[in-house]
C-alpha cells in the first residue's frame, strides 16, 4: 500500500484500486483507522484520541489532495506524496 505521508509517528497509506467510498487508512503504532475522503468521517478502526486529531487536521488541509489521490490509485497512477504536518 503506497505511502502518502507520515508525521508524528502517523503513516497515511492508500491501496490502489481500493473499494468505495472514498477513504485513506492512517496508522499509528499498532492501531489503525480508516477515513472517509469526502466527508473526513472515521468509517472504521480507531486511533488514539491525540493522533485522531492530528490526522483530522492533517486532512482538512489536504483534503484536494486526497481526493486527487483516491483518482490516481483507482487509475493505478503512481500516488504523489503529500506534505506532513509542520
């Protein structure tokens, strides 16, 4: 599964030509925990509290970015790297 970035200990990943809707999947340690892109929603799994917040952020100012992403992985286009939190 393709990297797309990695702050604080977080890692966002997207499978290529993954099922609908939408979603990137952000693991931290041994949890993980499964975003929906359109809506920022969690759809499955769970993260600390700290790190659910900061993966929230972390979307909300890409959340362009994201959803360019989910195209190029159903497409199976390589997936550009996206900035971390500061």
């Amino acid at each position: 599964m393709p990297e797309l970035s990695r702050f604080y200990g977080i890692v966002i990943k997207m499978y290529y030509n993954d099922h609908n809707p939408p979603h990137f999947h952000a693991e931290y340690g041994n949890d993980q925990m499964v975003v929906d892109v359109n809506t920022l929603g969690v759809i499955g799994g769970r993260l600390a509290p700290r790190a659910t917040g900061l993966v929230m952020e972390w979307a909300a100012q890409h959340h362009a970015e994201l959803q360019q992403a989910w195209q190029q992985a159903r497409n199976m286009q390589p997936l550009d790297c996206i900035d971390p939190l500061p």
